[in-house]
C-alpha cells in the first residue's frame, strides 16, 4: 500500500483507490464504525464549529468532505464500505431523543447503515434508551467531551445497565482530544467499567491522547474495544502522536481494533486514514481484521 495524498476526495481516481485498499488484501469490502450522518441543522453546526475552531485548536481543519447527505452515502459506496454509522450525539437536554427518532429513519432508508442512538444525562433517558433497542439500535454513540458530562452520572445508571444486558456496542469519545473536556479522560470510565465489567465499550480516537490508559481497558476487559478514528495520521500525529512503545501491544491486540474514520470531518482523504493504519506495519492478517473483519463478526455482518 502506498500513502497517497494526491489523491484527490470525489473523484473517481479516488474511489478507486480506495477499493485498491481492500482488494489487495482479499476483502470484500470496508466496514467503517465512525462516521457521521446528522439531521441538516446539527450538521451545519457541527461544522460551523470545525470551521471556527482553527483558532481555537492551533490549526485549521477543512471538512474534506462537506457535500449533501446522499451525496456523502454515495461516496462512501463507492468507496466498498458495506457497513457504516450515522454517529449523532446531543449537546444539550431534550435533543437525544429526537436524534435517535431521526436515526431509525436514516437507517430504514440506508439498509447499510448501522441503526444509531444516543444519550443524554437526563430524566426520561432510560425510557428512550429501552425505546432504542426496542427499535432496531445497533450501535449507540457518546461524546464525553462535546456533552460536557460524566459518564458515571446517576441519570445514566438505567441507560448503562440496559445497554450492558444487550450488549449493544457504544463508540464512546472519552479521551481528552483533539480539546479536553471537564469529564474527559479515563479516570471516570475506570469507574463506569468496576461498575459494568462486561460493557462493550468502542473507544473513539485509540482514546487519544491517553492512548496507554485506554489500551489497558481494552486488554482487561473483554468488550473494550478501540477505534482507530484519527489516530496515527499525519494531522493528528502531529499533536497527539501515537507512542513507539506501545505499539507491540497494539500490534498484539488487533482483534479488538476497528476501522473508523469520523468521515465526513477529516481534514484528508479517507485513503490516508487507511495507509496510516497499514505503516504501522502489523501485516496483512491485523489489516484485514481491522478494515473489516472485526467489525463483521462484532455486528453479525455476514
């Protein structure tokens, strides 16, 4: 595999080099467990924040791939992605339930979109949880850091203790990048793993930039798991680089690392989010495991 930044994002040329990606190593596709899809309003916020917070982060950070919503499901099938998410996630109260009725819609109209639900710290939050998963969810998403709340607040008791029984998978961004956030960090999800051992967490971002501590969830409990959304690119390597000795054991632990890109609100192409992953150099065997095959034996994905 090469790292090609030349690349350029819609085109044809890139479509097919990403297919490139996964057809060299016998898949028959990608499976990406980070990406957004948002009702229009809250998208346009989200990256109106991106578009300001340059500044803010020390850096610019261009939406590569800002086009309209069916434009982006296109983009991404074209690209082999069998299987993606729709990522929503609330800032304030009252929002989360609204956003999980606009999930079940988006998947009922994208079959390849895995159904996705969040959660606020709120009354009424274990209600529409069960709600949820009543209604097909596959994947529940939560931001420590944009929500600004603890993961071990009282009001998420019943929403932990379902999801637990379910064992409905949580992309759940907790580290303390790319910006950290009051309850950011993995002291607060050390709690919340005491209390529900066998929670299958998905850590967003390696848990970037506490990358050991995260790790360390993920070889002692047996549902922790990480994303690699982010890490180990050229722009994020610059600011929160992945540490050289912990890559052995990130190596060791291939089985419990999945693809995930945050398309559509990376400053690159989607192909330099695959060849950060193949310069690491852990073989063919961890790439296809990651690209898809964790993911396909995680969410039934025949």
């Amino acid at each position: 595999m090469c790292d090609d930044h030349d690349v350029k994002p819609f085109s044809d040329a890139e479509a097919d080099a990403v297919r490139s990606r996964w057809q060299e190593l016998g898949l028959p596709g990608l499976i990406d467990v980070h990406t957004h899809f948002m009702p229009r309003p809250v998208m346009d916020k989200v990256w109106a924040y991106f578009d300001s917070a340059g500044p803010m982060l020390g850096r610019e950070w261009p939406i590569a791939y800002r086009a309209d919503e069916e434009k982006r499901v296109e983009v991404l099938r074209s690209f082999g992605v069998r299987a993606f998410s729709s990522m929503i996630y609330p800032h304030k109260p009252d929002m989360a339930k609204w956003l999980n009725g606009w999930g079940i819609e988006f998947a009922a109209e994208h079959p390849d979109c895995l159904q996705t639900a969040t959660f606020y710290p709120e009354e009424g939050a274990t209600e529409y949880v069960a709600e949820a998963i009543e209604a097909g969810a596959a994947i529940f998403k939560s931001h420590i850091q944009v929500g600004a709340y603890s993961p071990i607040d009282p009001l998420l008791d019943g929403v932990w203790g379902q999801i637990d029984d379910a064992q409905i998978p949580v992309v759940i961004h907790c580290g303390s990048g790319p910006a950290p956030g009051e309850f950011t960090g993995p002291d607060r999800i050390a709690t919340l793993l005491d209390r529900f051992p066998r929670l299958p967490l998905i850590v967003a971002h390696m848990g970037m930039p506490e990358y050991a501590e995260f790790l360390d969830f993920a070889e002692r409990f047996d549902n922790v798991r990480l994303d690699t959304t982010m890490s180990f690119t050229d722009f994020s390597e610059e600011g929160a680089p992945f540490p050289k000795d912990l890559m052995k054991r990130l190596g060791d632990l291939g089985e419990k690392v999945l693809f995930g890109s945050d398309f559509p609100n990376i400053p690159y192409g989607y192909t330099h989010a695959l060849d950060a992953c193949a310069r690491l150099g852990f073989g063919d065997d961890w790439l296809r495991a990651v690209f898809h095959d964790n993911a396909s034996k995680l969410f039934g994905i025949s």
